[in-house]
C-alpha cells in the first residue's frame, strides 16, 4: 500500500511582509505564543504518521535547521539545573523516528519551483506538502484528515476552504464535482483569479497530499500569476492525466503570513495555553470588557489543540 511518510516544507521565502522582524531570522520561526510556526507544521505532519521531514529552505534559513537539531549546551544547562519538564520540550522537537533533511531553494522561483527542489529527497513516493504560514488548528490534526482521504482514493488530494470571492486573487482556486461529503473530484484549479472570473469560492489551503507524478508536471511549467512557478499550475496539468481530489477539511485557519492572521492566532491560542490562559483572559477582561463575550465563545468553538 502506498503510505504518506514524507512532507515537504518550503521555507525558502524572504518573508518581506514581517519586515523588520524577518531580516535576519526566518518567518518560519515566528512564534505563537512559545512555539515557532514552522513546528505547529511538523507537528501536524507527526500526527499524520510522517516521519521524514524535507524542508526546502534558502539562505538566512539556519535557524531551521537548528531549531530541529539537539542543543547540546540547552540540554546540559537544563539538566544541570534540574529543569526536568523544559528539557522534555526542548527534547521533544524532534522525536527520535523522526529525520530531517533539508536542500536549497538557491533562486525564489515560486512554490512549484520550492517543491521541485524536493524532487530527489522525495523519489518516487506519494508525498505531503505544507505551508507552515497556514497555521490549521483542528482537533484531528488537519493532514491527517488528509492522509486518510489520501489512503482511501489513492490520488492527489488537495486542502480547501470556503473563501469570499473578493479573496479569490490570493488563493489557488478551484472547480469540480463533490464526489461524497467535502471530497470533490477535480476539474480544474487557477492560480490567484480576479473575483470575477473564480471558478468556485473554493480556495486552496497550505495541506496537499501529493503522488510523485507531480513532478514531471513541476519541471513542464511556465511562470505565471506573479511571474512564478506555480504548484497550482502543474495541479492542473496532472489532472489532465489523473484523478486529483479536493478535501473541505475541519478545523480553523489562520494566515499567518499575514500581521492579522498572526494576531488572531496568537489571541486565539493564548486563550487555550495552559500557562497564559488565565492571566491573559483577564488582562482582556480588563482592557476590553465588550469583547470578551464575543473572543471567549471564538476560542472554546475552537477545536483543542493538535
Ligand atoms: C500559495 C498557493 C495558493 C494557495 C495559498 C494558500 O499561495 O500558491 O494556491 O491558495 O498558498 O495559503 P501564497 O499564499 O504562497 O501566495
């Protein structure tokens, strides 16, 4: 049976809209609360029973890379000073069955382009992707639900939401045919339409399962929205020739490539952490009585945490 246990991360992008913050470290590395967003993704993806982690990272990335590498000197401060539950945190980043690898994005040539840079650390293996920006916080970790659509169909399957049409221009969108409940059989996806020309208000969101056969589609592509190499558009082009689905996934998303996603999701999350939670509802009691009623039945509809 073909099993999902590869996920490929593209963290190459310069992350100009968290200027200055991204000058020099990664955007990936953003936290919310006390946990980089890049490890909510590979968290997902742990969950999903992936175990080998590909990121395609670029230049001022190391920290990634770190990040996800034992910390000698952390370890043996902790230990040394009997700091037992961080040194279980600091040590649980990376589970030992978990591997990382990593290649180089040298030229920013768009997300088709990031994830043809994986080509070879993938082989010839269904695969996932994920946009770590997209943080999805669901109680069944959102690539799961994935893989399993995955595991059932044996084709492409791809992560989509319901969007308003004047947010069409920032999503992939797509069109087909529900096929049984929030499955939809694939009949077409374009890159970033104008509202009126979206073929659905379906957008795709950061989670794709992949077959490797996407990749004799990534290296016949054209630039194209943005004058980048698109991902969406080698989709397109793979259902030319086979089945691809689409998934309506459960759960919440927040854009965190954007400075509003990353609050929402750092308002939201800190009124489920376990420490903060607390003492920060009431400081949001406090500055803004009005709203609590409003931010408090947001956070407890919100699926627990992965
Ligand atoms: C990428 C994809 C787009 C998708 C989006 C989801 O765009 O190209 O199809 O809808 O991620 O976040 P980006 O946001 O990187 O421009």
């Amino acid at each position: 049976m073909l099993k999902v246990t590869k996920a490929v991360f593209p963290v190459a992008g310069l992350g100009t809209r968290f200027l200055p913050a991204t000058k020099a470290s990664p955007k990936e590395m953003l936290p919310i609360v006390d946990k980089p967003l890049i490890q909510y993704a590979v968290e997902e993806a742990i969950a999903a029973g992936i175990t080998e982690m590909i990121f395609v990272t670029g230049r001022s990335k190391r920290a990634i890379e770190d990040h996800f590498d034992k910390s000698y000197e952390i370890e043996a401060e902790l230990e040394a000073r009997g700091k037992e539950a961080l040194l279980e945190v600091v040590r649980g980043i990376k589970p030992a069955n978990v591997d990382c690898f990593y290649v180089r994005q040298p030229v920013a040539l768009g997300l088709g382009h990031a994830v043809l840079c994986a080509e070879k650390l993938v082989g010839d293996n269904p695969f996932a992707v994920i946009l770590a920006d997209d943080l999805l916080h669901s109680k069944e970790p959102v690539m799961k639900q994935l893989v399993e659509v995955f595991n059932h169909y044996h084709s492409s399957v791809i992560g989509v939401e319901r969007i308003a049409r004047e947010e069409s221009s920032s999503y992939g969108v797509i069109e087909g045919r529900e096929w049984e409940e929030d499955v939809i059989k694939l009949s077409n996806i374009v890159e970033k339409p104008q509202p009126a020309l979206a073929p659905s208000n379906l957008g795709v969101v950061g989670r794709y399962v992949l077959m490797p056969s996407i990749f004799s589609h990534l290296r016949n592509i054209k630039p194209s929205a943005g004058g980048e190499l698109q991902l969406t558009d080698a989709v397109a082009s793979l259902l030319s020739v086979e089945q691809v689905l689409a998934y309506r996934y459960y759960g919440t998303r927040f854009d965190c490539g954007s400075k509003l996603g990353y609050l929402k999701a750092t308002v939201q999350l800190a009124l489920q952490h376990p420490e903060v939670r607390e003492g920060f509802e009431q400081y949001l009691r406090e500055c803004m009585p009005a709203l609590m009623p409003e931010l408090l039945r947001e956070a407890t509809e919100m699926p627990e945490t992965v």
